[in-house]
C-alpha cells in the first residue's frame, strides 16, 4: 500500500471523526450534560489528526506540492469537510 492511499484513508477518517466530534459529541456533552461521546472521539480524533499532518509533511515532496496546496492540505484538517475536499481536488486523480 503506496503512502498516498495510507494517507487518504487517514484523511477520510479524519474528517468523519471531526465531524462526528463536532456536530454530535459536542452538542451532546453541553445539551444533554453528557461528556462520554467526547471522551471516545476525542483521542482518536487528535491522532488521527497527527497522522494526518505528518503524512502530509511526508507526502509534500512526493507529491510535488507547492506551498500553497501544502497550505490548503494543512488547513483543510481545520475545516469541517476540508479533507473531503482535499482527497477530490489533490488526491483522488494521483491513484
């Protein structure tokens, strides 16, 4: 398995975990006074999210990206939906 398709499943489950974390755990924890969904996503998330940038450090000369897609790919783990984006626009043509 090539780093790109590592990197790629890294990325898809990273952005279901933030918007997991995000739009269910969170309102959960402050409406419902219930922390647990935070504390089960909370630290796969944040590796997941470590993965996720290393691999794009690791992946940048590889896949010969200038500064500003490396930009877009380290912002997009920030954004909600944003590693959807980057595996369709940057990843998914390079199989």
């Amino acid at each position: 398995m090539s780093l790109l398709s590592i990197f790629r499943i890294i990325a898809l489950l990273e952005g279901v975990s933030y918007i997991l974390l995000l739009f269910i755990a969170t309102p959960v924890k402050y409406f419902a006074n219930d922390p647990t969904y935070v504390k089960l996503l909370g630290m796969p998330h944040g590796l997941l999210f470590v993965a996720y940038i290393a691999l794009a450090v690791l992946l940048k000369p590889e896949q010969k990206w200038n500064n500003r897609t490396f930009l877009v790919v380290l912002v997009a783990s920030l954004i909600p939906f944003g590693t959807f984006y980057v595996d369709k626009k940057f990843l998914a043509k390079k199989k």
